[in-house]
C-alpha cells in the first residue's frame, strides 16, 4: 500500500487532530491579516449609524434607538458574543439608544456580561440615559411583548433589569414604539428573526436584522435578499467585519464610506497592542478559521490526488 | 370509532385555522387566541409522556441487565437529581440547578456543538472526490467559497475571489435554494391537504 | 470496563454532592449599611426612591429583594433587582423607584401571609401581600388602589353587596380576589418603610441593617422648557410650541401668561389648556387674535390682549398641577413672521384600515415622497445610489423618475424607476471627488398619470470626510422637508382636549392608529367584605356620550340599582346647590355654578337618552348587561383626528377640522371578513385543490399516474434487508421538530411503513424521540405496523423511547445508540438543525446505510455527503404516498407536479413582464 493509499483510508481521527491543531495554534499566535467587509454586514452598520444624534443634537432627544435580542446560550457565545460587544461599541462611541432584550433565561448572564464588557472602555456610558437592558422576560410574553411594543414600548415591557419603571427613564423620551426603536437585531444560533420578521416588521414596519452563526447563516440569505433582513452579521466573519467596521469610523466619529476602509492602516490591529483583547477576538478567531479552512483545501486536494493516482493505477493494472 | 373521531376532530379544526389565516375579524383572531391559551396549558402535560418514556426505557434494561445497564442508572439519577434540585431550591440564578445547568449542561451542549467543525473536515475529505463533471464543478465552488470567506484566501487570490463567492452564495446557491424551498413549500401543502381531506392517515398510528 | 464504569458513576456522584456542600465563606460584606429613602422631585407625589450602596462584586449577590410596609413589623416583598454575579453591580448605587401606579395584587399573590424564612423567624419581611382579605383588607386606606378587570368578570360575575354607611345603604359590585388585578399608588403624605435584603449565590438572605422610612410629597412639575413663539403678523396669529415634559402624569393645565413692561409678575393669562389625561398632550398653543381680544375657533372672545403690545411683550408658560402647585418658564419674545414662512399644510384623510381585525385606522396625508439616502462606489465609474419612497392610499406609485444632473445643472442621467428595488446604478464620468456634487430632481408617476408640477429637489455633495457623495436634506419648492413634523392628535366624544398621537417625520406620508378593543374596565378599590372575602367597587359603568347633554350617560351594572343613577344626581344636584349659596367670593361661585351646570345637563341627559331608556326596559340582568356592553364598547371607539405641522420652533400650521355637516367627525374602524393581500394565496390554494381532485378522480377511475422514481425510497427496502441480515437493529430518527411540523408528520408516515416491513422481517426498529408528543404516536404507528404484519409479540413498547428535547443532548444519545447497537440501517426523516451531521457522520463511522429525509435545505449537503441515499425536500412529503402506491395518494403527488409546473410559468412570465416595465402582475402580490 503506497502513501495515497493509505491517504485514502486514513482514520478521521488524523484529520480531526490536524484541524484540533490548526485552529489553537493561530489562537496562541496572532497574526495580522486584512478584513474584507461585505454588504451586508456594512448595510446594518449604516443603518444602526444612522441613528446616531447630530453634532449639535442631545443624544436625549434624538428619536431613534436599536434594541438587541439575545436569543442564544453559551454554546454559540465564541461566535455571537464579539457580534453583541463590536454593536454595543458602535453604540456607546456614537450616543446612539440601544436596548437589550431576550427572552431566554440563559441568555440573561450574556447581556450584562456584554453591557459591563463594553461600558468599562466609556466611562460616560450611564444605564437608563444612554442604554436600558430591559432584561429577561419570560417566553409566554414573547408575542405580547413584541406586538405591544409596536405600541407601546414603556407600558409593553413595563420594568427593565434594574426594577425601573421604563416610563422613568430619561432615554425613553422621544422613543415610543417600532417608528423610533426602528431596528431589532436578533442574536440566534438557530433561526434568527422568525417572530420579529413575522410580527414587527410586517405589521408595525420595524427593520429586523439577524446575528447568526455560521452554519445558519445560509438559511437567512433569502431574508436578506428579499429586503425582510435589513442586514446580517454571519458567524465571526461577520462580527470581524463590524469589529473593523466600528474601528476605522464610530471611534473616529465619521460617516461610512467603502473608500476609507481600503486605507491599510486599519489592517494591523490584531497586533496592535492599544486595541483590546475584547474588541478584536473576532478578527483573531479568523485567522484561526483561515488557517482551518485552508487545513481542510489542503486535505481535500490530497484526497482528489490520491484518488486519482490509485484510479490510474487500478487502469494501468486492470 | 378508534379512527373516525380523531379524524374529525382534525379535519374540523384543520378547515377552522385555514380560515383564520384568511379571516382577519376579531371573532376570528379571538378564537385563535382563545385556543393559544389552551395549548399553552396544555402543551406541558406532555412532560410527564417523556418522563415516563424514560423511565420505562432504563428501568427495564437495569432489570434486564442488558449491556451497558450501568449507564442507566446513571441517566436516571441525574434525572432525578436535576429535577430534585429544581423543585427543592428553585431555579432562579444561585440554586444547585442553575450550577447544574451552567457547569454541566452548557459546556456539554457546547461541546457538542464544537464536535461539529471536527466532523465538517473529516466529511469533506471523504466526500469531496472530483469523480464526475458535476463533482468537479462541487468541489471547485467549495474551494472558492472557503477561501472567499476568510482573510487569507482573499489576501492570496485578491478581491475578486471575495466577488465570486458572493456570486455562489446569492446566484446558484440561492437559486436552487428557492427551487427546493418551492418543491417542500408545495410539498406541505400537498401532505397537509392529504391530512385535512383524511387521505393521509399513518400519523394515527398503523396503515391505511 | 467494569471498573471505568463504576468510576464514572462515583464521577458524576462526587460532581452532584459538591453542589450540595457549600464552599467556606470569605470574609466580605453582605450586609446593605446604608439604606436612604427619598422623595423623587417633580413628581404627584406618589414616589419615593429607595438607594443604597451596592455591595462589592466580592460580595457575590445575586439578586436585591426590596420590601415595603405602612409599619415597620410588617414588610412585603415588592421587587427584586438582579445581578449579575461575575461582573457585579452596574453602578455603585443602587435605586428602587416605587413610583405611579405599580402590582399591589395579582394572579402571583400568596393565598395567605408568608414569612421570608430566609430572612430568619422574628424578622419583618413577608412575601409578596397575600390574597388574605383580613390583611389586604386594612391595607387599602393607606394607598390609592386601581383595581384591573377583566370586562366580562365586571359585567357578569359581580356579587352585590349592600352596605349601611352612616344612614345611608350602599350597593356595591363585590369582586374575589382572582378576579382582579390591583395597581397602588401610595398617597402623598403618608409614611412608608423600606428594608432590603441582599441575596448571595448561595441564595442565602443578608437584610440590611435597617428599615428606612420616608414620606412622598407633592412637588411642583419640571421647570418648561424649549419654551418658542412666534407672531404670524398677516393672519394674527400668535403660535407658542414647547419641549414635552419627561413626566405630564401630574400636568393639569398648560398656562400661558403675556407680561406688557407696565406690568409686574408674569402678565395676564391669554391660554389655558388642560392636559388629556392619562394621555399626553401635543405641545403647542396656536392662539388667534381679533383686535384686542383673544378669540377661540367659533370667534367667541377668551380673553383681552393688546394685540400692539406684543412687540414689547414677554411671554410665560406656567405648568400647574392637581395640587395647584406651579412652575414657570423663562420669559421669551414673540418673533415676527409672516404666513410666507410657513409651509403649506397637506390635508389629512382617515380610513379604517384595510384587511385588519378593527383595530386601526390609517392617517394619511400629503404626495408621496422619495429621496436618496446614500451613495456607493462600485467601480471607478459607477455608483450604487440608495433610495427610499414613502406614500399612502391616494397614490399608487406607478414610476419614479430621477434626473440627475451635475454641479452646473447639465444632464447626466434620467432614471425610470418603474419597479422600485430601493437603488440603481449610475454611471459616472469623473471620480466623484471631482463631480463635487450631484443635484438630483425627483417627480413620479403615480395613479397611472405623471405629475410634473410636483418635483421634489435634492442634492448629493460630495464629503471628502466619508470620501462619497454624502446626501443632503430633502426640499420642495425650497422648503425642507426634515425641519417639520407632523403631529398627530385624536379625541374622543367626551373629551374636548386632543391627545398627541405621533410625532411623524416631514417625510412620512401615513401612520397607523391603533383603536384597541376594550377588554378591561378599571375601578377605584378602597372598600372591601371581610365576611364576604370580596373586594367592593362602584356599580356604575359609563354607556354612552349624550350628544346633546354634552355628558357621558351613566348606569349601574345591576338591573335593581337602574333609578338609583337618576336619584343619585338629584342629591348631587342638591348639595351643589347648596354650596353654590354658602360660596362667597367669585370664583368659588363661578367655580360651583360649573358644576351644577354639568349636573343638570347630566339629569337632563339620564332622563332622555333613548338609549338608557332601552337598556332599562330590560329587565333580564344578563341581557342587560349585553345590551350595554354592545352600545359602550362601541361608543368608546370613535375618534376625531388632527394634524399640525411645525419645526419645534413654533412655526406652526394647522390642518382643517375634520368636519362632516359643519361637525366634528367621529370615525371607528370596522373589523374585515376577509383579507385581500392573502387573496392571491387563497386563489393558489384552491387552483391546487381542484388540481388534487382532478387526479384523485383520474386515479379513481383507473388512469395511470407516473410517478418518477425516486432513488432513496427504492433503497428503503434494501436498507431494512441488510439490517435483518446481518441481524442488527435500524435506528429511525423522526426529527427534531414537534408534531406541528409538517416535516414530522411526513416522517412519522414514512415511520409507518419501515416499521411495518420491519415487523415482517422481525428486525428490531429503535426509535429515540426529541419530542414528548411525538413518542406515544410514534409507538403507535409502530405497534399498528407489528400487528398488520401479523408480529404482535415482538413489539416493545420500550424501542420507542424519549432521549431529552435539549438538542445535542438528543444528538449525544442517539450517538450512544447507534455506536452501542450496532444499528445496521439509520433513517434520518423530519426536520433537522446544526446536529445534522453529528449524527450522519457517527452514523458512517460505524458503517450503517444511512437514508435521510429532510426539507431543512441547511442541512441537505450534509446529510448529502455523509448519507447514502438523501430525499431532498418535498421527496420527503412524496415518500408517503410513494410508498403507499395507493390512487388517492399517487393523485395529490401528481397535483404537485402540476402545481409546480404552473408556478414556474408564473415565475417566468412575471420576469418577462417585469423586464418589459409591465409590473401590473407583480403589483397584485403583497409587499411583505
């Protein structure tokens, strides 16, 4: 048996060794490499930045908030979690409302571990006035809620996680339901979207975008495209992507533009040693998905080769 | 008898929630809510059916001692602990059940999910074999998608590769995509009608 | 082997006591020191706020539990802060605010009194206020008590209940404790106490070392702010706009005073609103002049103001509460304008909307609108540009045109927009940096007519910030559009006063009002029976508006009570009359005389109102009360709507009244029998249905139906055949989804006919289900199948089995099985998720024939390269029939086929017609 024999029939766990490999040591070592944004990854960070307040509003008074739902656990936390913490800092470097919602109870640790995560870097970031986590409200109120809330956000969700009154909060002026809190970003590791799809944007108009993982981001595509998603982030490239997305323009207060994002200066931040850790997992996580990904070429290139060499032979002999 | 009334009753209520769906008066919104309300009351009795499931499946092969009976016993005690601790010190964050289920059940949900990029290589290298045109044409697309969607392939190749996987995703893929999504769309309609009209009854238990 | 198991077993036991056994303490502070109540200002007072300190990360607390009492033995739990443990607490102080109306009682209320066991024997704290009449009895005095019922409780499952207060006999509608729902409010001046306790992970309760009281007092509203005016000098008009109050719960009346240089304090009043409570107001004042007099819409004088004067005037607004207490704001001036400033209102129209259950009505105003909101490089010479449009019922936008020109106004482009997809492409001649700017000129086609006196002007300019063409505000006729918004306001009957709907965006051009069905009535509670163990409110409920009394008709609930209203407003009458002569200075008569006014109006009204009059002529207590319901609920439901337009700085236009004969007009949506956006799908679902008859009959009759032959279900047999002969179990998973799901219901079919050709070969057949409901089904069809195949006794209940509905926990466990069993045949057939491929790929590891079914798309290529035979989507659904080989079943799956076949041809004739500019067929499918 030659060496593309054996190739042929070599044991999975060879190859699930090898991948074990390629993803840690990229991991340990990072690299810099480019990041390359796509549509809709830039669509959503247009239209989340677009509720940023003027140079001369109060972010008070500015009549248009987010709300982000967390629908998942921990399981798929490594590749929806970057997603959560890089639109929380647009959010908090740009004055821009956001909320927080979900509707598992497991989710509930991973919306304050987001909030506190992304606080800690805006000191001026205070609960209540810039951003409200509305907390976990329990399943069965899941179409109330939303359908309420295309009345009535305050009476619809009625206390946030800290036990105030919604109705109290300085934020919550000029914020009344789907006409100002415009756009749903929900986090899932399955269906992203389904019931704010369905009920908040088909009766009350509001833009639904999705964070999802990367093996379900196929299933959202035709969302995408028939305009039911506003945008989407897939899986850690596109939690990558907004990373970077966040970095060359909310942190430097300009509007977007695709000119500036080729300008190679924003191409060393894994290594950059000024960026946190928190605010470029999902760019390390990439290089480790490269190097995996072109693991499994490479595997897939020795199978085709060792196929063929053993079919010629097999002509040769029979 | 057994068949008949089964079968009325979801032939009635299956012609009832058609025409919700196309009847937006409050009598109709009404009596659907109505009914949600029932099914939410419902639905959790269905626990006790896989409670006892379970049971039955491990006592009897502790009983039997069947092969690897052992594990049984332990898929009964954690049963029972997990829902002893439930009941006992409630589920709110701080009880055993919630370290149980932090520490226990979401790593190993993860860790299963993670088994997943493992198993995707190994799939592949089996699958992927140029052996025909088609196959050929599959592999090539693979390629070219899993390079387009990290920084490398589009570093090595340049952005036009990024264009082409987009091009993948959003024409082919998503065409035969919505090809298939219209074949099941009808397909349920099709199993549904077959339901409705009483044609289909194998989900009642037996033949026709 | 033994030994590895015995030592997971002792693993997983040692895992479960270390849950038990609490960890040492370290040594941190769990108690709260530093309890402070204080009253929140500005408010009705009826608020208090409750802070403290929060504990150090350190501390390990999960979760705040707050408590309140009318003495300090006695504290019920009334809300709870979580926290989370690893990051800790998100501010350094911690606040409870116990303000507006918030639970007192409800469905989670205790049946009776409960100790916080935790927080030890003799401690204060008691759970929630328990549902024990003999406790919340007494508790009703010391709070404003709203009790929320649902409407038919209060209609038809009231006790009466007669009191003797004094000399006088009360009837009360007596309501259990389940009943209702209660919202308290505390009362302004009583003493409240709080305490709270601190619970840490080990879900142990650490009370803080005190109980803080305080007291809520009543304060002066929020100082007004963003305070406009404006003088429309051709139409005499003075307009006054400002900020909305962050809190107008205790706003009375809205005041605005004109101080002249002669005199002191803040001038003379020239406007008085009152607030629409429970609802807000819209914010502005438009007040017309006559001469020297202020006047109202019907010329009637209001009040004197020397129009000359305004010049030199200052201008005041004065917020006054329920208690009378006031605030002021800064003086302002009133700027000149003329009516030349202002833009031109659109007129507002109302329709009940469409296709809905009766719980809207649809504002519209104003041509539609459309603009370019950004601009995108594509290529060195072309650009992406972004759209959006917005219209209403009155225009059915057929094209929209953009002429785009340069800087210098030369033609660049003209763009027909006949399906609008949101964006077009252009391409350009210079980079964009040289184009410097972009003027854009927008007109449409709309109700099958161009319109070209109607262009709306834009222009791109080019922002070597963003390095793109960035686009600017909106404008027609020079006036931009952004600076304005619409407010919309509606009232009802009974009300004079308009609520503030919606703020709309000078853009938008329709909003939806929602005019929800009653569905609870709302009462005061502060009485109640401690023998009866009910809750007593007021019998009344309102019925209807008396158009000409100018009052809202009252009635008991109570057939016997129905004079009592009558006698009830006479003794009113009486004592009105009465303090009407004791009163001695003017206002206190004028204020007096009001009131006997509205009261007589009101008797006159009771004794008149045919409607009442027919509601009391029965005489049956339940159709009675249907009777009123039917007339009140209605009545409720009609509203007059208006719209102003203004830029927050009191420019400000008004809209027309909605009139119909010289009165204001009251509109209520009407529900829908049927909705027309589903029509096309219903036309769909009977072609399809006619279709299916047309084959069955076919098959009935003996035609025969090819069906294409379909890999997979042909190897179904071979698979089951292999299993028996190497003498090992197949394993059939039904999926992940619930009995819902069509895709199980196909599966559990196909479970059907394995299972039977199973029981023929007696080869074992395992079936681990996900879903509960789906087990006993499962071993139905499977024990039917043993009994068809003449095989009763090889049936075991036990190889249908539950594994968990935790997702890979269910993955984990048929895993176990097919690597412990040995199953030689695996069929995957149902909906599946990310766990597809766990299971295929384990499936091909121990070598089985796999067969999968599934229409997730997702998951097909995996089930496509690690499966044998894979049925794509609705094969799935044919598998059934296929199998089945019966005429019934053959027609319907040839119905498919032919209703595919016409979708197609839809498909390419809406592509070829759309190419052509012919949308007319892609019109009639809804948007969304």
């Amino acid at each position: 048996m030659n060496i593309f024999e054996r190739l042929q029939m070599l044991d999975r766990r060879w190859i699930f060794l090898v991948v074990a490999v390629a993803i840690i040591v990229p991991l340990i070592i990072p690299f810099n490499s480019k990041t390359y944004t796509t549509e809709p990854t830039e669509k959503l960070y247009r239209i989340i930045d677009s509720f940023a307040p003027g140079p001369d509003e109060k972010p008070i008074e500015k009549d248009r908030a987010l709300l982000l739902v967390f629908t998942h656990d921990a399981s798929t936390m490594p590749e929806l979690f970057p997603m959560e913490i890089a639109i929380l800092r647009h959010c908090f470097a740009r004055n821009i409302k956001v909320f927080t919602l979900t509707f598992l109870p497991s989710a509930a640790p991973i919306m304050d571990y987001a909030i506190n995560t992304v606080k800690e870097e805006f000191p001026h970031v205070k609960s209540g006035e810039h951003y409200v986590n509305f907390g976990y409200k329990i399943g069965a109120l899941m179409l109330p809620i939303i359908l309420g809330m295309g009345e009535d956000i305050s009476e619809a969700v009625d206390i946030d996680a800290e036990g105030r009154k919604l109705s109290s909060l300085p934020i919550m002026k000029n914020i009344k339901n789907y006409n100002e809190m415009n756009l749903i970003m929900d986090f899932s590791g399955s269906s992203a979207g389904g019931a704010w799809i369905v009920y908040a944007r088909s009766k009350f108009g509001a833009n639904v975008g999705a964070g999802v993982t990367a093996v379900m981001a196929a299933d959202e595509y035709p969302y995408l495209q028939t305009g039911q998603l506003t945008g989407m982030l897939a899986g850690l490239k596109g939690a990558a992507e907004y990373e970077k997305l966040v970095e060359v323009f909310a942190l430097k207060k300009r509007e977007f533009s695709r000119e500036l994002l080729k300008d190679p200066e924003y191409d060393n931040a894994i290594t950059n040693p000024d960026i946190p850790y928190k605010f470029k997992q999902a760019r390390i996580g990439m290089n480790a998905q490269s190097v995996a990904h072109i693991m499994i070429i490479v595997f897939i290139l020795i199978g085709n080769i060792g196929y063929f060499i053993t079919k010629y032979k097999e002509k040769q002999q029979g | 008898m057994k068949r008949s009334i089964p079968l009325a009753i979801v032939i009635t209520l299956g012609f009832l929630f058609v025409g919700y769906v196309f009847i937006p008066h409050k009598i109709s919104t009404d009596f659907y809510e109505w009914y949600m309300e029932w099914i939410k009351a419902m639905s959790p009795f269905g626990v006790v059916l896989g409670i006892m499931s379970i049971v039955m499946t491990h006592s009897a092969r502790i009983q039997h001692k069947v092969p690897n009976w052992q594990y049984s016993i332990v898929t009964l005690i954690a049963m029972f602990f997990t829902a002893y601790a439930g009941f006992a010190w409630g589920t709110q964050e701080g009880t055993p059940f919630m370290w149980l289920f932090k520490n226990v059940q979401m790593p190993m949900g993860a860790t299963m999910f993670a088994l997943l990029a493992f198993y995707i290589a190994s799939a592949s290298y089996k699958a992927f074999r140029a052996r025909s045109a088609e196959a050929t044409v599959l592999l090539l697309a693979a390629i070219i998608v899993m390079l387009g969607q990290v920084p490398v392939g589009v570093s090595m190749f340049g952005e036009g590769i990024n264009d082409i996987t987009h091009w993948i995703l959003n024409v082919p893929n998503l065409a035969s995509k919505r090809g298939i999504a219209l074949g099941v769309g009808l397909g349920m309609v099709a199993t549904s009608l077959r339901i409705l009209l009483g044609i289909e009854r194998t989900y009642l238990g037996g033949g026709e | 082997m033994k030994y590895m198991k015995l030592s997971i077993i002792g693993f997983i036991v040692v895992l479960l006591l270390s849950v038990c056994i609490p960890k040492e303490m370290h040594a941190v502070p769990k108690t709260i020191t530093d309890i402070e109540v204080i009253d929140i200002p500005n408010d009705d007072g009826t608020g208090l706020q409750i802070m403290w300190k929060a504990l150090p990360k350190e501390s390990r607390i999960i979760s705040y539990r707050i408590y309140r009492g009318t003495n300090k033995d006695t504290l019920f739990f009334i809300g709870e802060i979580p926290i989370n443990v690893k990051t800790g607490a998100n501010s350094e102080t911690m606040s409870f605010y116990d303000k507006d109306f918030n639970e007192f009682l409800d469905i989670r209320s205790p049946g009776k009194l409960k100790k916080e066991k935790k927080a030890g024997q003799d401690s204060p704290f008691y759970q929630k206020i328990p549902k024990d009449m003999s406790i919340v009895g007494p508790m009703l005095q010391h709070y404003s008590i709203l009790g929320v019922l649902p409407k038919d409780e209060f209609y038809y499952k009231t006790t009466q209940v007669e009191q003797t207060e004094g000399e006088e006999t009360i009837v009360y509608a007596g309501v259990k404790s389940n009943q209702i729902t209660m919202l308290k409010k505390l009362i302004p001046g009583n003493e409240y106490h709080y305490s709270v306790i601190a619970v840490d992970e080990k879900r142990k309760f650490w009370p803080a070392d005190k109980i803080a009281s305080g007291i809520p007092i009543d304060n002066e509203p929020a100082n007004p702010t963003d305070f406009y005016a404006t003088y429309v000098t051709d139409k005499q008009v003075l307009n006054f706009e400002w900020g909305h109050p962050l809190s107008y719960d205790d706003i009375y009346t809205y005041k605005i005073y004109a101080k002249s240089p002669a005199e002191d304090n803040i001038g003379k009043q020239i406007f008085e609103t009152k607030t629409p409570q429970p609802f807000p107001s819209a914010d502005y004042a438009s007040i017309k002049l006559d001469d020297n007099k202020v006047i109202d819409k019907n010329g009637d004088i209001l009040y004197d103001f020397a129009k000359n004067s305004i010049d030199k005037c200052e201008f005041y607004l004065v917020f006054t509460d329920y208690a009378g207490l006031k605030s002021t704001s800064e003086p302002i001036s009133a700027k000149h304008i003329t009516s030349n400033d202002l833009p031109t209102i659109p007129k507002l129209y109302i329709i009940d909307k469409k296709n809905d259950k009766g719980d809207y009505n649809t504002l519209f105003w104003g041509k539609p609108i459309a603009y370019i909101n950004s601009v995108q490089p594509i290529s060195k010479d072309k650009i992406v540009i972004g759209y959006d449009y917005n219209t209403n019922c009155n225009y059915k936008i057929n094209e929209i045109y953009f002429d785009i020109y340069d800087k210098d106004y030369n033609l660049i482009k003209n763009v027909n927009e006949f399906f609008q997809d949101n964006i077009f492409n252009l391409k350009i001649d210079k980079c964009m940096e040289e184009l410097e700017e972009l003027n854009v000129k927008i007109s449409f086609k709309y109700n099958g007519k161009v319109d070209q006196d109607y262009v709306i002007e834009q222009k791109l300019k080019y922002s070597p910030e963003i390095l793109t063409l960035k686009a600017g505000p909106v404008s027609i006729d020079g006036n931009i559009l952004e600076k304005y918004t619409y407010t919309l306001m509606k009232k009802t009957q009974n009300n004079e006063i308009y609520r503030s709907i919606k703020k709309a965006a000078g853009i938008e051009r329709e909003s939806d009002d929602k005019v929800a069905y009653e569905s609870n009535v709302v009462k005061g509670v502060s009485n109640y029976d401690l023998e009866k163990n009910l809750f007593l409110v007021d019998t009344n409920i309102d019925l209807v508006w008396d158009k000409e009394a100018k009052s809202t008709i009252s009635t008991s609930i109570y057939v016997s009570e129905k004079d009592k209203t009558i006698d009830n407003m006479k003794k009113q009458i009486e004592s009105v009359e009465e303090m009407l002569k004791k009163a001695t200075t003017d206002e206190e008569k004028a204020y007096y005389g009001d009131y006997l006014v509205q009261f007589q109006n009101s008797l006159k009204a009771l004794e008149s109102n045919s409607l009442l009059q027919e509601v009391n002529s029965i005489t049956n207590q339940k159709k009675r009360m249907k009777k009123i319901a039917s007339i009140r609920e209605v009545d409720k439901r009609y509203f007059n709507y208006f719209m102003m337009m203004s830029n927050g700085k009191a420019y400000v236009v008004e809209d027309d009244m909605q009139l119909v004969d010289g009165e204001l007009e009251y509109v209520i949506p009407a529900p829908n029998w049927f909705d027309f956006e589903k029509l096309p799908a219903l036309i769909a679902s009977l072609l399809f249905g006619l279709l299916v008859f047309l084959f069955v009959t076919f098959a009935r009759q003996g035609k025969n139906l090819y069906v294409r032959p379909i890999a997979g279900i042909d190897e179904i047999d071979n698979a089951i055949g292999r299993a028996t002969e190497m003498g090992r179990p197949i394993l059939f998973c039904p999926g992940l989804s619930g009995i819902s799901d069509v895709a199980t219901l196909a599966g559990l079919s196909i479970l059907g006919r394995i299972a039977k050709r199973a029981a023929e070969y007696d080869t074992r057949i395992l079936v681990p289900c996900r879903d509960y409901i789906v087990i006993p089904i499962a071993q139905e069809i499977v024990r039917e199948a043993h009994y068809e195949a003449g095989r009763p006794d090889s049936f075991d209940k036990n190889n249908v089995f539950f594994v968990s509905d935790q997702q890979f926990a269910y993955v984990a466990g048929v895993n176990g099985v097919m690597i412990r069993e040995k199953t030689a045949a695996n069929f995957y057939m149902g909906m599946f998720y990310a766990e597809s491929l766990i299971m295929t790929e384990t499936g091909n590891a121990t070598g089985a024939i796999q067969i999968a079914g599934t229409d997730a798309i997702t998951q097909v290529p995996f089930f496509i390269t690690t499966c044998d035979y894979t049925l794509i989507g609705e094969e799935l659904y044919a598998a059934s029939a296929y199998l089945a080989r019966q005429p019934l079943m053959l027609g319907t799956l040839k119905a498919q086929d032919y209703a595919k076949f016409f979708v197609l041809l839809f498909l390419i004739l809406g592509t070829l017609l759309s190419t052509f500019h012919v949308t007319a067929i892609i019109d009639k499918f809804p948007n969304k």
